[in-house]
C-alpha cells in the first residue's frame, strides 16, 4: 500500500465514500477548521502546512498527486512530516487517497 510505504504502518478505519453535505451558515466563527486539500502538485503542500500551523486540521486528498508523480508525493509527505514534528502535530493515512493531519493537541486515534 502506497500510505503505508509513505508514513508507516498508520492506517485509521476505512473509508468508503465522502458525502458532500451543504454548509450551514453559523452565527460565530470557529476556533478551529477542518479544511479539505487536494494535492494537484508540490506546490500544494504549503497551503496544508499553513492550515496546521493555523492550528487547523487538513484533510489531505492525495490522489492527483499520486496518479501523476509518486516522487512528488512522497517529497510532499516527507515535508509534511516534519511540518508535523514541528508542531507536535500528527499524521495518518486514512486509506490510499487520503490523509489527515492534525495540529498540536490533537491526537489520531489508531485503535
């Protein structure tokens, strides 16, 4: 598995399909996002890591990237990885398209 060679054997649960749900507009801004990020190329990783830096969580699509160039993908993973190091973060893959990463104080639950 393509996860698995990218960040260790971290899987958490499988998922089958992503609903798209419509937004519900709220009175008050929240302190923390779950923002969605697809890598298209390289260039991408740096909006993720602004997010955590943000103290948000990504939810990191990486399927274009893996279908185009894998290099790229695991030199994305890698700069993400120590992004997360830094930031007392966390990383796992989810299944071989996605990835979620999580900023300071919030763990990923591997159970």
């Amino acid at each position: 598995m393509v996860i698995k060679k990218l960040l260790g054997d971290s899987k958490v649960g499988d998922v089958e399909e992503i609903v798209e749900l419509e937004s519900i507009e709220l009175k008050q801004d929240a302190k923390m996002y779950v923002r969605i990020i697809t890598l298209h190329e390289y260039g991408d990783v740096e909006r993720a890591q602004n997010e955590l830096r943000e103290g948000n969580i990504v939810w990191l699509r990486i399927k274009p990237l893996k279908e185009k160039d894998m290099i790229e993908l695991k030199r994305a993973i890698d700069k993400l990885k120590k992004t997360i190091h830094a930031i007392n973060g966390d990383i796992a893959g989810v299944d071989e398209d996605y990835v979620i990463l999580t900023p300071e104080g919030i763990r990923i639950s591997r159970s």
